[in-house]
C-alpha cells in the first residue's frame, strides 16, 4: 500500500482533513493557497467558498466522530466541479480550472495504478 499523506483545510471554525498520495499532498496544499489568492479576483455573481489549507502531516488519527477523511480524488473532484460552474467573464479562469484538472488526472491515474 502506498503512503498516505493528509491535507488540514480550514473554512472559519470548520476542518476537513483530506487524504492524499504522499506524492500529491504539497500539490493539493500549493493549488489551494493559489486557489485562495486568485478568487477574491473573480467577477461572478456565485464564487465557491474555499477553505484555506492550514497544514499537511503523515500521520493523522480522527478523535472526534463528526470529523470524517475524505479521499483526495473525491475532493478534487468536488473543487473542479465548483470552479467548472462558475460564470466568469473578466478573469481567465480557465488557467485554474486547467490547475485543478491537472491535478485530477494525475490522481485518476494514480488510483487506477493503485487498483492494478
């Protein structure tokens, strides 16, 4: 099995702990803090809310029951479809969503190597 690394997001006082190939969690953490830069940027009526990256570790043990892990590719998966949607015309949001789907082939990939 491969190693795991996790992704700590914060949205105000709520935390989602994101569960990443160890290879791919920096990649995650650098696309969010980007993604959180640029967003106040867009024009469009409906702007997804982000929550920030916060930090990374190698191990993580869930002692509360109402926080659960989410799998990366679920997650990313989520991201592109909320940036997909967006109705911007005055920001090249295409260079983002070419970010985030960058992102989501790789890991697509990973876990079909995985699976093999």
């Amino acid at each position: 099995m491969s190693k795991m690394r996790y992704v700590i997001l914060q949205q105000q006082q709520d935390l989602r702990f994101v569960e990443m190939p160890a290879d791919y969690a920096y990649q995650l953490s650098a696309l969010n803090l980007r993604l959180n830069k640029e967003i106040d940027k867009l024009t469009a009526i409906e702007i997804p809310k982000l929550p920030l990256a916060v930090a990374e570790c190698d191990n993580l043990d869930l002692l509360q029951e109402h926080h659960t892990m989410q799998n990366g590719l679920d997650y990313v998966n989520e991201l592109e479809n909320s940036f997909a949607t967006i109705d911007e015309k005055n920001y090249p949001l295409i260079s983002l969503l070419t970010e985030i789907r960058a992102l989501q082939a790789q890991l697509e990939q990973w876990y079909e190597e995985e699976m093999e």
